[in-house]
C-alpha cells in the first residue's frame, strides 16, 4: 500500500472509532452576520503567544487569532486547514504539505512555505525555549521549502503522530514579521491568519477580539466581536449567563448546571468524550517513589463514590488514561481494586505501620475540590492523613510544571492519537511529564509506536503501556467527566471537537 494510503487509512479508523462521541449543537438555520459573542470562563492564561502557550485556556483564544496546518474534526478526524492536502514520501520519512495560497496574515504579510519553515525552525530551536520542542524535536529532522506553495517535513522517523500534532499548539502559524518585531510583547500582540484579530487585553478582566475582515474563509467569521470575560468561577458564570450579561459558559459539570436544567432560554450542550481525573506525584523522589505507597493510595480510593458525587453519577470509572470508545482503549488493564483493607497492609509493607501523612494542593476549580476533599475523607479510613492545601486556578498548574507541587489533582482531555497524551505524559522525554516518570519499557514502546502506521500494531503496544501504567500508577485514574457549555438560546452553531477546546469560529447570533 502507498504510504500515502496507509496514513489515510489511520486516520480514517481513528475517526470511525471516535464518531458519535462528540456533542454538538448543530446548525438548523442560515446563519446571520454580527453581534458579539461574550463568553465567560475561569481564566488560567498567561500568553497568547503559541510557541510558548502551555495553560488549558489559552488555547480557545489560539484558535481565534491563529490557524493550524491542520485541524480535527467533531469526530478528531484530521482535515485541511493552511495546508490544503499532503502525501507522504521516503517510506513515510518525509511528508509534503500542499499550502493554501492568498492567505494573509494579519499584519497583511504573506502566509507562505517559508512562514511554515520559520514556525517549525523557532520551536526547534533551543534559543527559543519554546515548550513545544520537546514534542517537535524527536519528530521533525529540517523543514524545507520546496517552492512558495509546498513545503516538505524531513522526518527523523517515520510518524503516526505528526498530524495531530500539527492541529494543536504546535502546529498553530504566526506571523514570523511580527513575532520578531515584537519580541517578548508578541504574547499581547498576536498577529495570525485566524479568523479574529487581537485587540484588547486588560489582565483579570476580559480579552477581545474582533471580525477579521480579510479572512480567507468565505463567510466567516459571522460574529463582529467576541469577549472573553474572567470569572472568578462556575457559580458566578452561571448567574451571569441567566442575567444574560454572558452568552456563553463552559467547563460545567453535573453539579453546576443543576439551577440551569429546564431554564428556559438556556441551551445545554454535554460533552460525552470527558476530561480524564486523576491525581498525580513526583516518582523520583520519596516519598512516592515508595510503589506500595502508591498501591495503598490507589487501593484506598472508591473511585465510584467519587463519581457518584462530583459526577452525579453521570461521568465513566477509569482504569487509566484511555477511555472506552478509541481504538486505544483496552478494556483488560484495571487499576487496583478499592479495599481498606489491602490499602493498610500495603500502607504497612511501604513501612508506615503507624499511618501517613502528606499535604495535597486544592486549586479553586469547584470539581477538583469536590475531589479532594473526597480523597482526603477516603484515604483517612486507611490511616492516611491529608491536608488540603489551597492554590490559586491560575497558578495552580504553573507550579505543577516547575515542580513545585507534588501530589495533586490533574485533568486532561483526549488527543486524535494516543502518542498525543500517552508519550506526553508518560515517556521520559514527554514535555508534560511533570511526575518525572521513567520507565524503559514504556520509552521503548512509545517510541516504537508512533513511528509505527499499522493501526493492529500500535494497539498492541498502546495496550501493554497501559497495563505497565496500570502497575506503575505514575498517576492514579478516577474517572472520566461528563462536562457542558451553557449557552443562550441565541446562540447558533456550537460544535463540540472532543479535546474540549471551544471552538467560537463558526458560532453565529440569530437576531442580532
């Protein structure tokens, strides 16, 4: 089979397997032009710069200013994006991106294959100490230009992940004339081709964003405006949704949309592919580098009862990090059972006959704290002492990634292939491995994996690192949510894409 054909096919079954999973609105209308958008959320963001982007909720407004190569699908199927088509060569070591052509960006300077080279070259190189060159470096050997239209990726193997890559942060094209005019102010001056261009960031208030007039998309965008409006959490979203001072709320759970249920002039829109809980610590230093500690907190947990609480009962129990419904998922790995009594005895052969005691971080996100205060009541049955620690949501997981937090709650939503998570989490080199994990196997199968393109192959693999996870426990499994956008009935055109990162593009106001 045509390498190009065998990249097609992986894509296709990653596609079918996730199909149906993702929640949308739909639209039932013509959409109508203008109006603006206000969006509330609990805001995390530290830069609108992508090549150092890391926090959660930066990467919606990334998506306003900015394109990607590529970009996923409701079903996480790979679609043309700046890049218009592409075909594999050199036994799947060098993929060529056909370009969109005409495309401005916003500063009116060409989007072009040497823009493309000059993304991928500033994430690569160390100087810049982008994040995401720990994702691109043991990926992408040089970018070439071919000609202004076509631009090649020399690969230093082949790459079953690269194009899932390419339709997130790494794979977001800003402006290389006014990245460098700018400097270190490009993180509140960002020049993209998107379909919104930056105007106004007032810091612990709101963020806005206006119609980019000479976007290259016919029709769009249909909005004049959107506003990203900070809260100080879900409660306050919620009340200022029903006063209609906000169109738009998302990172509900079971728990917040309680008061908006049957609410006449809201519209509840679920996601069905959650965001995965667990809690997490450092592995290479005590004292969780102690395995029969983990295994006394992990058989201490009832992850059910938790479910039935911060989930009303409406989220999945997991036994790691893939949820049933990918081509990933192996329903055979389980994480140790909950039993008091086997949680004491391991707590006794880790050597703390007389208990344990430890602080757990407790950012201000309503759902995480349910959590904690959850485990902290659970692993107290087990001689477990915890105190919960307060953290800033905005702060909360900065410190996580310089180390400064050990055992903590953590959440992630799903990527269009496994390497998209498993290797960042869990391989040695992963940029967001923060437990400082460290398993050859692991490495060597991860590795091994993603320059891989036979779907029953991967599988195999996927399946033992996960069950190695499983007896690792380099981060414990609760459960997968189940998570909503609450919005005005005016509202037209909200589609989930199952990485739960709203997308505002296509989103039109009917009446305005």
């Amino acid at each position: 089979m045509q390498m190009h054909k065998v990249l097609h096919a992986v894509l296709a079954l990653a596609a079918a397997t996730i199909l149906g999973l993702a929640g949308a609105q739909g639209q039932t209308a013509t959409p109508k032009r203008g109006g603006t958008l206000t969006v509330g959320f609990i805001s995390d963001s530290k830069t609108l710069d992508p090549l150092f982007s890391v926090q959660y909720t930066e990467r919606q407004m990334l998506y306003l200013v900015f394109n990607t190569l590529v970009k996923y699908a409701p079903d996480l199927s790979i679609k043309p994006e700046l890049a218009e088509s592409w075909t594999l060569e050199n036994d799947g070591k060098r993929v060529v991106f056909k370009l969109k052509t005409g495309v401005k960006f916003h500063d009116g300077t060409d989007f072009d294959a040497a823009a493309v080279k000059w993304n991928i070259d500033q994430r690569l190189d160390p100087a810049t100490a982008s994040p995401q060159r720990g994702q691109l470096e043991p990926v992408i050997a040089s970018v070439e230009v071919i000609n202004p239209s076509t631009v090649a990726f020399n690969l230093k193997a082949r790459n079953a992940a690269l194009m899932s890559l390419l339709g997130e942060r790494p794979g977001f094209m800003v402006s290389p004339t006014a990245w460098k005019k700018a400097g270190k102010d490009f993180s509140d001056q960002p020049v993209g081709t998107g379909a919104f261009v930056f105007k106004e960031w007032v810091r612990g208030n709101r963020i806005t964003f206006e119609r980019n007039p000479n976007y290259w998309e016919a029709g769009l965008p249909h909005l004049d405006r959107i506003v990203l409006s900070d809260l100080a959490g879900s409660v306050v979203g919620i009340q200022r949704l029903q006063t209609g001072e906000i169109d738009y709320v998302a990172d509900l759970g079971p728990q917040d949309i309680r008061v908006l249920e049957g609410k006449p002039g809201i519209v509840l829109d679920p996601i069905t592919v959650g965001r995965w809980f667990s809690l997490q610590w450092h592995m290479d230093a005590p004292p969780f580098n102690n395995p029969k500690l983990r295994q006394a907190f992990a058989h201490a947990i009832d992850r059910g009862r938790i479910n039935d609480i911060v989930m009303r009962g409406k989220g999945t129990i997991s036994n790691g990090p893939t949820p049933a419904g990918l081509w990933w998922y192996d329903a055979s790995v389980k994480t140790p059972e909950f039993s008091i009594d086997k949680a004491k005895a391991a707590l006794k052969e880790a050597g703390y006959p007389d208990g344990f005691q430890f602080v757990l971080s407790t950012p201000q996100v309503a759902a995480l704290q349910q959590v904690n205060q959850l485990v902290q009541e659970q692993l107290a049955a087990a001689g477990i002492k915890i105190t919960l620690e307060p953290a800033s949501s905005a702060e909360w997981y900065d410190r996580i990634v310089k180390g400064l937090t050990n055992f903590t709650p953590t959440r992630w939503t799903q990527r269009a292939d496994p390497d998209g998570l498993l290797y960042l989490l869990f391989h040695s080199k992963g940029y967001g491995n923060t437990t400082k994990y460290k398993n050859a196997r692991v490495d060597e199968l991860l590795d091994k994996a993603r320059e891989t393109y036979e779907i029953d192959q991967r599988k195999v693999m996927y399946s033992e690192v996960q069950k190695i996870l499983a007896t690792d426990i380099p981060m414990l499994p609760l459960f997968f949510s189940a998570e909503y956008a609450a919005l005005r009935d005016d509202v037209k055109n909200h589609v989930w894409i199952p990485d739960q990162i709203p997308r505002f593009r296509e989103i039109w106001k009917a009446g305005k």
